[in-house]
C-alpha cells in the first residue's frame, strides 16, 4: 500500500508538535520569546539530580574536568615525557593512643656540697701540693709522716702542703676523754655523688589527631605524659620496727647503731682553720642516717604542619615540617640527713691502709666495723636533722622544623621515621627551702661561740630565669593491621580501619636546669642557695598503641 508524499510530510509535523513540550508563550500580544530552562532552580541546586552529595558547583564541576578533583598536577618526568597527575579529594583522619614506657636522664656524677679538697689515692688522705727540689736537695719531710689531727696510722708526707680554700673533707670528732681529731680515711664519712641515683623510669601515655590530604600535606596534634619517677639512695636508719632512735637509745646499746659509712657532705661555711696547713672547715657527718632522691615528671606537646613531599616514590615519601611544641619539666632533689650528736673513737682496724682511728694504731689485720668503739661514745650535741629541697620547673615553648619519611603502602605494614630540632624559649622557676645545714661539730670546736642548733638555722629563697635551649627528637614507628588477624577481636566494629603500633622516641634538649645540681652547699652561719647548673637532657619512651583511621 502506498501513501502520498503530501501524506507522509503532514503526519511526520503532527507526531513532533503532539510529542514536544512547549517552547512558545505569548502573553498580551507580545512577541513569542523562549523561556530559560532552569530559571527558578538554586544555583547551589546541581544538575542532573544523582550527582554525590560531596560535589561541588564549578569550578570543582566544570566544562573542562571531571568534579571532586582534589589535585591536579603536570610534569615532566626523567624520560622528557609530559605527565598529568589527577586525584581524588580524599582526606584521611586518624587517632591514637599509646601506652608508653619512659626513661628520664638521671642527675650527672657530681657530688654532693660544696667543692673540696681532693683525695690522694695514693696515701689516702687529702691531695697536697708537691714541694719540688729541682734535684738539687732531698725532699723535705721523707720518711715522716703527719697524722693530719691524730688519728693513728696515717703517715702523710710533709712534702706536700695543704693550703687550699676549698673544703676540708673529713668530719671532725671528740671521743670521751679525748682531744678531736678529724680521720683523714676516704673510707669514713664517704661524701656521695648523683650519679648513684642512675636514670629514672615510669609509665605514661601519649596520644595524636590529625589528618593527611591526597596529596600527602597535613596536619597532627599530639602530647605525652611520663607518670611520676623517683629514684633515692639511703645509708642507716632513723628507727627500729617502728620506733624511733634516740641518743637515750644509742647509749644504751654503746653506739651501735651509728655507722661512719653513711656518708658527709662539705659545706662551705667561711671559716679558716689552721692545722697541718689551712683547711677551710666544715664537713657534716650523718653518722644515724643518709638520704638523698630525685622526683621528676615531664609532659609536653606539639603541632604540626606536613607539607607536600618533597621525594614520592612508589614505597617512599619525604615531607618537611613546621610546627611548635610545648614542654615541662619538673624536677625535685630531697636530702634528709641525721647526726647523733655523739663524738667517739674508732675500731682500731679501721685505720688498715692508711686510715686510723683516734688513739689506736693502724696495722690491725681484722676486718673494719666503721662503728665507734667500745665506750668510747660521748653526747657533744643534740641528736639533730638536716633537711634540704630545691625544686626546678622548666616551662619550654617555641618553633621546630624537620622531616617526615615514610617506608611502605597501604595499611597492612608501614614504617615512618620523624626527626625535627628546635629552639625554645626556657623559663626556669627554682624554690629551694630546708633546715640544720651546717657542720655543728666544727662550729662548737672552732667557731667561737656559734651555735646551730640554738638558733633558728631554717632558709628558703626561690628565683627564675629565662633562656634558650635547642631541642633534637628522633621517632620511629611501624603500623600493621594485625589485629584483622586476630580471631574475636577483628568482628569488634569500633576496631574497623584500626591499625596496631609501636616505636620509640627520644628527645634532647640542651641547657636544662637540674635540682640536684643547681645547689650552693653553703653551711650555717652562712645558708644554701640556688645556683643554676645546666646540662645536656634527655627522655626516651616506647611506646604500644593503636591508631583509628576514618
């Protein structure tokens, strides 16, 4: 069958007017005009409805790219060829916690009080200046000896002078029915150092926030805390099965109870005394008991900004940093010493070596009890405690710089390594306070009147100071989705995208006051002071958390 032409054009007209949407008005007369298409849509409205509710209008959908592109780059590589790099926006936020097992510098090896003539191992006795006879004479003195206060078997030569301001390190005692003497023996009243204290250990935590864009820049907040740490060293005792000593109590068992190993600590207290050469007095003894410790406790903090890598390779990236951090450090130093108040004489056998006791003789074979000998005690003074307590609180805040590596792909194994310096300002607060600081053996023997123990003998001072102090901190860390591995736990939903971790850091920080140190041993009439001692400090930590990433 066939249709005319005319037939076909005039139905093929009626099909498209029927099926077509309006696309004419006319209103009043007017000339037809078309009508906008999306005229009364909201610009922040997209088109075509579906599109992600994370696009955005152009220009992050545009003409000329596909929407959501977080960053574009174009370079040439090392062959010459032009590369375009596109990636998604895709920022990744993470969250961890970690336990952390911490080791804090302990205090350096110097002594306790003020400086002091030094030991002679040779003669066991004080080290003296040497009178030299530029071979034209026999030294003076060969072959005598002096006992340097009369305590028996010691022989000095009298070559060697001591004329020194510091110090004279040996105690001196009165025994019953005697005259004092002062024990030139390095093994009586032994003047202790810091470094017995050794490094101080604790536990803490630590914890960071942050995310890292697609590109590799970033951000992350982070702090950690050591919990408290101590370390102490103690010689003798001040009771027994809970009852304290008295010198009604050490008389009546002879003196058994003092113990001349305990230790001393020489005090600058501004007196001469001439005897065997000039020696500047002063020397405590704590014959009943001998504490010293050290308390510290850090935290700190900081933020920082990761840049885009400066190195990316398949398994590698190298980003710089900038930030600032935050740091406290808190530091205690307590000594407790006790004096019984007696003066006595020695076991004869103490003086083996070059020592001596007062009175006795010097070349007994049998093995030395460091304690008074029998009824040889005598009450000088009152039983008496010395305390002493300097505390330093370092408050550290100021910019750092470094570098981020980071070894590996994807989450199931990564190893990232931080290393960053810094330079920060440091305010130093000290507060220092104790009581009976001073040697009331040699006031009462060669002071002229001066009593310590009827006077009011307590101080306390505090003082700050301000500085700057560099700063190097090392991280390593390794992250692994172990705990998919684990039956039980990988069903938890709040451990999804949660990765297991461990690693160590460790921080330096120069010119960082310490408590022990930053003492001036000055003894009544004259009282302590703070005196700022610096050193090189560190802290280290391992730590074992997890990290939640979302």
């Amino acid at each position: 069958m066939r249709f005319p032409h005319w037939i076909k054009t005039v139905a093929s007209a009626l099909l498209l007017t029927a099926s077509a949407e309006p696309a004419l008005a006319q209103d009043g007369g007017q000339l037809p005009m078309f009508q906008p298409a999306y005229g009364t849509n909201d610009p922040g409205v997209l088109y075509p409805q579906g599109v992600p509710s994370g696009y955005q209008p152009y220009p992050a959908i545009s003409p000329y790219q596909m929407g959501n592109i977080g960053w574009d780059q174009t370079y040439q590589d090392g062959n010459g060829l032009w590369m375009r790099r596109m990636l998604w926006q895709d920022r990744e936020w993470f969250g961890s916690l970690d336990v952390t097992y911490n080791r804090v510098q302990g205090p350096s090896d110097d002594h306790l009080g003020s400086d002091y003539i030094p030991y002679d191992h040779v003669t066991g006795g004080p080290q003296g200046v040497f009178i030299p006879t530029y071979n034209q004479g026999a030294t003076p003195g060969t072959g005598t000896g002096n006992n340097q206060g009369g305590g028996g078997g010691s022989t000095i030569p009298v070559s060697s002078v001591f004329i020194d301001r510091r110090v004279w390190p040996y105690p001196w005692l009165e025994p019953a029915n005697g005259t004092a003497v002062s024990l030139p023996n390095n093994q009586l009243f032994p003047i202790r150092s810091l470094d017995a204290l050794g490094d101080l250990d604790s536990y803490g935590l630590q914890g960071q926030f942050g995310f890292f864009n697609e590109d590799g820049s970033g951000w992350s907040v982070g702090g950690f805390w050591t919990g408290p740490a101590k370390s102490s060293f103690t010689m003798g005792q001040d009771s027994i099965n809970g009852i304290d000593i008295t010198q009604d109590l050490i008389l009546s068992l002879d003196g058994s109870l003092l113990f001349t190993r305990n230790g001393a600590i020489p005090l600058d207290w501004g007196f001469q005394q001439i005897a065997a050469g000039a020696q500047n007095l002063g020397t405590a003894k704590y014959d009943l008991l001998f504490h010293y410790d050290v308390k510290t406790q850090v935290l700190g903090g900081d933020t920082n900004y990761y840049m885009t890598p400066i190195v990316q390779r398949p398994a590698f990236k190298l980003r710089p940093l900038i930030g600032a951090r935050y740091m406290n450090i808190t530091e205690q130093f307590n000594f407790r010493g006790i004096d019984s108040g007696f003066g006595y004489s020695l076991d004869d056998s103490v003086g083996v070596g070059g020592g001596g006791g007062g009175g006795g003789g010097g070349n007994n074979t049998a093995a030395a009890t460091y304690r008074p000998d029998a009824n040889s005690i005598q009450i000088n003074y009152d039983m008496y405690e010395a305390t002493l307590t300097n505390n330093v609180r370092s408050n550290l805040a100021g910019p750092q710089v470094g570098l981020r590596y980071d070894f590996g792909e994807g989450d199931e194994f990564k190893v990232w390594g931080q290393s960053v310096v810094g330079l920060m300002g440091n305010r130093e607060d000290y507060s220092q306070h104790g009581n009976n600081i001073g040697d009331q053996s040699g006031l009462l023997l060669f002071s002229n009147g001066l009593d310590m123990l009827a006077d009011d003998a307590r101080f306390r001072s505090k003082r700050s100071v301000n500085h700057i102090s560099p700063l190097f901190e090392q991280t390593f860390m390794a992250e692994a989705e172990i705990l998919d591995m684990i039956p039980l736990v990988r069903n938890l939903p709040f451990l999804e995208n949660t990765v297991l971790r461990c690693g160590y850091t460790i921080t330096f920080v120069g010119s960082v006051a310490r408590a022990g140190e930053s003492i001036d041993w000055k003894g009544y009439p004259l009282e302590p002071s703070i005196r700022p001692s610096r050193d090189v400090w560190y802290t280290s930590r391992w730590n074992l958390g997890v990290e939640k990433r979302f």
